[in-house]
C-alpha cells in the first residue's frame, strides 16, 4: 500500500491483524493450487454438509419468495425458536426482548464490544483464547487483558487468577465454553467459583461463547455459566449459533440473550450496519432450532471418535504430547519436546511456528501455531476432518519428527 492510502487508514485498522485461521486457509489454498498434496488440520468448521430438512427449510423460503428484511433483532418465528432452545437446552429463561440474531456469533461478539467498550476499558481474555478476541477489544479501543491458563490448570481460568486480573477499568470477562483451542470445558462448580468473584466486582460483566456447546465428550454435559452463576443473569451476555452444530458456518446465523438495554443498543448497531440477517438463514436456522436434534447427536458422536483417535496417535510422536480434549474439535498438543531439535537442512526449531513451517514444508500438514492463540509451546489440530485425513496427516507428522536430530 502506498504511504498516502496507509496514512489515509484510521488507527483502529493498524491495530488489528488479520485472522491468522483465514492466513492460514489462504496458504493451504495456495500450495494446493501449485500442486501440493496438503492434509489441512487448521479449518475450523465441520467436514460434514448441513443436514438436508435445514437446507429444504431454506430452499422452501427462497421459493416462497419470503425473504425481505427482518427486524434488526431477528424475525419473531426464530427468537421464539431461540428462546426456547435456551429454556430446553440451559435452563435459562429470556423475553424476546431479551434476544437477537446477528450474521455468526462473531458479528455478536463484535456488536456487544462495540456497544459498550469505550477508550481504555478493559476486557479479560483467559489464554488460550480464539484468536478474534484480542483484535475485536482492540478495534473498540478496549485493552485485551490476557490472563494465561496453563496446562497444569486445564487451560482454564481459576478464581485466583481472575481476581487478580480485575481492576476499576474492567469492563467484560470474556469466557469460551468449550473452548477454541483447548476443549477445555467449565463444569458448574468451577462456573459458580468465577461467578462468586465476579459477584464482589460488580461494575464487570460476563460474556460467554458458548458455539461449541453440543461438542462435548464427556460424561458432564455443557453448563452455561448464567445458569451456573444465576445471580449474574442481569450482567451477562450469553452467545452461541448454529455454526458448529448444525454444520452451517456459511449460513452465518448466531444468536444471543441477555439485558434488554444491552440487546436493544445491539440492535441499533446491527440496523445502521448489517439491517439485519439473511431471511433464508433465519427460516434454516429455526427449523434446526426446532427439529429432531439427531443429526447433532450423530455429529457429536463422530467427531468423539475422531478426537480419540488423534489425540492416540499423536501421543505416539516421540518430542509431541497431546491432552485429551473435554469439548469442541480441536487437540492443543505440546511440542515442547520438540523445540532445539535440527531439520534435515539444518534449521533449528525455536518455536511453536517453527513446527507449523516444518510440518507444512517437510510433511505437507497444515496447522495453527500456539503463539497465535495466546501460549506457546503448542500447535492447534483440528480433528474436523475426516478419520482418513487424520491418519494419513499423523502418519506424516510421525515421519517427519523421526527426520529431526
């Protein structure tokens, strides 16, 4: 870009980076294009096509010729399918004033920063943390105030460590339930731990990701901290979307409750600049909403079987160790005992990212440094491909670790 047109830019735009997912796709793409052969473990959506009675909901709506503009918070039919999924699914009891839609969880997560962040106020983010995070607190002219969860913790947040993170200017904690990277999952004593501290700082609120809420393996189910901690109801935002469960991360429909000031002053964002989301999302996402949940046990089970078997198979590479996930369809493994080893040319890997270049140029596998995800040593997998993929892609990252000295 030349000076002028960079001068041109707002500050806001110079601060942020982009989405190191989407990099990462846009080189895979790019080496496949040149003939590459590359098993891609970074993608961060499911494998699997949107059920067929979703995609006839939407097919139906395009052809009933139904599809004008919504009201900013979400046509009626589908905040009633909303709402009742938050009664059925995690006890939690919302008006429909209560509720809105946006175009993916992350449009919402951006709209609450938006509506309520000002300059120099401060957003706690536990570490590992989805990348967006940072950058969204930033482009709002918040501080992202990373608190890093070690291995050793879960990878989660404990009561001391937000305590000691919270200060006057603190604004939201923003908490990622399972979480992207890790799986770790909050169980609902660990919930009402952080809500009794949040309880003593009232002037901070609670926002919860909640999208891979149905991904979840083991035998405690998915607790949603409002209903973990209900005396914060009046303070938290709880978000989630069809995404990841229903495999519908391009219909690009989220939703979320809570106050109904937070949510109105949502809304008035989203009019003045999405107006409101695509009618044929909104009528495929009510039928997901309101069907049989089938296919989202069978989704669940599949990628439960998928997670078993990489998570085994990596602990089979000498220098990787990889924990075992709670929830969602990513592993967080350590290469740790890879780091100060030489490659076949010589190099010497330093870091997490040196791994990434390693494992893309040597073996031909695609993932995600650790770095980019708030901790390192760590690379993050994701299993959202198929069992053939993951073997084939483990059998590389094997082969390729043996060529290290």
């Amino acid at each position: 870009m030349s000076g002028a047109a960079s001068d041109f830019l707002a500050e806001r735009a110079r601060v942020i980076k982009p989405s190191p997912s989407m990099m990462a796709k846009s080189r895979v793409d790019q080496l496949r294009a040149q003939g590459r052969d590359i098993i891609d473990f970074t993608v961060g959506e499911p494998d699997l096509p949107t059920p067929a009675h979703i995609v006839q909901a939407g097919i139906d709506t395009l052809n009933s010729g139904d599809i004008r503009y919504t009201a900013s918070t979400g046509s009626k039919p589908l905040l009633e399918a909303v709402r009742a999924k938050f009664q059925r699914e995690n006890g939690l009891d919302y008006g429909l004033d209560e509720l809105i839609v946006g175009v993916g969880a992350k449009q919402l997560i951006f709209t609450a920063l938006a509506a309520t962040v000002q300059a120099g106020d401060e957003v706690i983010i536990p570490a590992p943390y989805w990348v967006s995070y940072p950058d969204m607190v930033l482009v709002n002219d918040g501080v992202p105030v990373v608190v890093v969860c070690p291995e050793s913790d879960g990878f989660k947040l404990t009561p001391q460590a937000l305590e000691r993170a919270i200060t006057p200017r603190t604004k939201w904690v923003l908490l990622n339930t399972p979480s992207n990277p890790t799986g770790a999952m909050y169980d609902a004593a660990e919930l009402r731990a952080l809500g009794e501290v949040l309880a003593r700082h009232p002037h901070v609120w609670l926002m919860t990701d909640e999208i891979y809420e149905h991904l979840a393996y083991g035998d405690a189910p998915h607790v949603s901290p409002a209903a973990a901690a209900p005396a914060l109801a009046a303070r938290t935002l709880t978000i989630n979307g069809v995404s990841k469960a229903y495999a519908m991360t391009g219909w690009r429909l989220g939703y979320a409750g809570g106050p109904k000031a937070l949510i109105k002053a949502m809304a008035t964002l989203i009019s003045q600049s999405t107006s409101c989301v695509s009618a044929i999302s909104q009528s495929a996402s009510r039928t997901a909403l309101t069907a049989d949940q089938q296919c989202v046990r069978d989704a669940a089970a599949l990628f439960h079987t998928r997670r078993d078997r990489i998570v085994a198979l990596l602990n089979e590479v000498p220098g990787i160790r990889c924990p075992r996930p709670q929830g969602a369809f990513y592993v967080y493994p350590s290469v740790e005992g890879l780091l100060g080893k030489r490659t076949p040319a010589g190099r010497r890997l330093e870091s997490d990212l040196d791994v990434v270049m390693f494992l893309l140029d040597e073996a031909g596998v695609a993932g995600l440094d650790g770095a980019a995800y708030g901790l390192s040593p760590y690379l993050r997998l994701s299993f959202a491909t198929s069992i053939d993929n993951i073997e084939e892609g483990c059998r590389r990252i094997r082969e390729a670790c043996a060529s290290l000295v």
